[in-house]
C-alpha cells in the first residue's frame, strides 16, 4: 500500500479532473436570466425548469467531489489506503488505469463538452438556460450543421461521465461488498438506461418549446434553416 507515482497515473488523474471541470462549466449558465424569459406552461415550468434543473445543479456539484475520490484512488491504485477505501480489490482496473474505456469516456467528455461551450460562444448573449427570446437566430458555424448543438454536447457527455464515474465497480466500490459488486454489469447498464431516458425525456420537452419559440418569433427564416439541418447529429439525426 502506498503512493507510487507515474506519468501514466498522473496523466489519467489530471485527466479526470479536468473532465469534472469542462462538466461544470457546461452546467454553469453563461449569461443571467433574462428579464423576458419565456415559460410557455405552469406545467412545463414545474416539470423542467424546477425539477430537472434542481437534479443536475445537485448533480454538478456532487460530480466534483467524486471526480477529486476517483482521481486520489488513481493514484494509489491498485492499493489505496484502506481508511479510504476499505474494499479496493471490488475496483475495476479499467477505470483506474489508462485503459480503452477510460480513455473514450474521458475523450468523449472532453470533445463534447468542448462543443457545447463553443455553441455557448457562438450564440453570445442569446444563451440562456432558460427559454429567452433571442436577437437573432443564429445559422453560422456549428448551427449550420445542426440545430441544436449545445444538447448533443452535454447528453453525450454526461453519459459518458456518468459511466466513468458512478459504475458500481468505481469508487463507491471501496464501501459496497464483494457480492453486490458482483452484480456490477447489469447495474451498470441500468444507471445507463435510466440516464438515457431521463436526458431523452428532458431534451425532448425543452427541444419542442423551444422549437416552437423559435418558429414564433422568426417564421420563415427558422422554417427554411430547420428543413435544411438536422436537429442533433449532421445529416442523420
């Protein structure tokens, strides 16, 4: 047991911090709520604005004190003291150490937050969490490929952050026995289910208003750039 230090470690835990990082800022709003926020219903409000935002503003905090245990365990794997990590032999290797899955949940993280704090930029001050009317609509850059570029980004990338993060055979594997662990690949599979419909349902709901937002405030112009684009991935989705 001990720390033992190498560039492979280093490199993998600096690189599971910088993701927890890219993670807030992509769940940091870029610009306050304006003073002409639009909420279509009562009932969309309460469902989407209250409690979908309440999960992941919860969720982006909590993100970051398990990215800082799952970086200390990476340093000391594949023996981390036992007063933080009492089971360390129920950790999986493949998430602790350079590894094909680590490296494309770690990619993808960082790739796709990356695309959505550039539509941030290019859409300026008309982003907002919030459904706000904005100035112009914007056709340029990455909107000349998709229409909205910024829930591709975070669904792919909280996906991929939550499969790094919160497997059962990660860090909440020091504190759970063996024959729970055991079980590791169907509840796995489960956390990614239950995310996917989650982000599936919210971006659906949030998608259709702002859509109709959209199509309200800018007729024709929204009307031709929606035919010719796809909404989430170029020219197939």
């Amino acid at each position: 047991m001990g720390l033992s230090l190498n560039f492979s470690k280093l490199s993998l835990s600096c690189g599971c911090i910088v993701s927890a990082y890219l993670i807030k800022l992509a769940w940091t709003p870029p610009n306050p709520v304006a003073k002409d926020t639009f909420i279509p219903t009562l009932k969309y409000s309460r469902k989407t604005l209250v409690r979908f935002w309440r999960i992941f503003m919860l969720f982006r905090y909590t993100d970051i004190a398990c990215c800082v245990f799952h970086s200390i365990l990476i340093l000391f794997f594949p023996s981390p003291p036992k007063r933080i990590c009492p089971n360390a032999k129920n950790l999986s290797p493949s998430l602790f150490t350079w590894s094909p899955y680590s490296t494309l949940c770690l990619g993808t993280i960082i790739v796709f937050c990356s695309f959505r704090l550039l539509a941030f930029k290019e859409l300026g001050k008309d982003f907002t969490f919030h459904l706000t009317k904005p100035k112009r609509l914007n056709t340029s850059g990455l909107y000349s490929l998709v229409q909205h570029p910024s829930y591709t980004g975070v669904v792919l990338s909280n996906a991929a952050n939550i499969m790094f993060l919160y497997r059962l055979d990660g860090i909440s594997a020091c504190f759970l026995p063996g024959w729970i662990v055991g079980q590791a690949w169907w509840a796995n599979w489960t956390l990614f289910f239950v995310t996917a419909v989650i982000s599936a349902y919210g971006t659906r709901i949030r998608v259709k208003k702002e859509e109709e937002m959209l199509k309200k405030t800018f007729g024709r112009e929204w009307e031709e750039w929606h035919a010719k684009t796809k909404r989430f991935i170029p020219g197939i989705f």
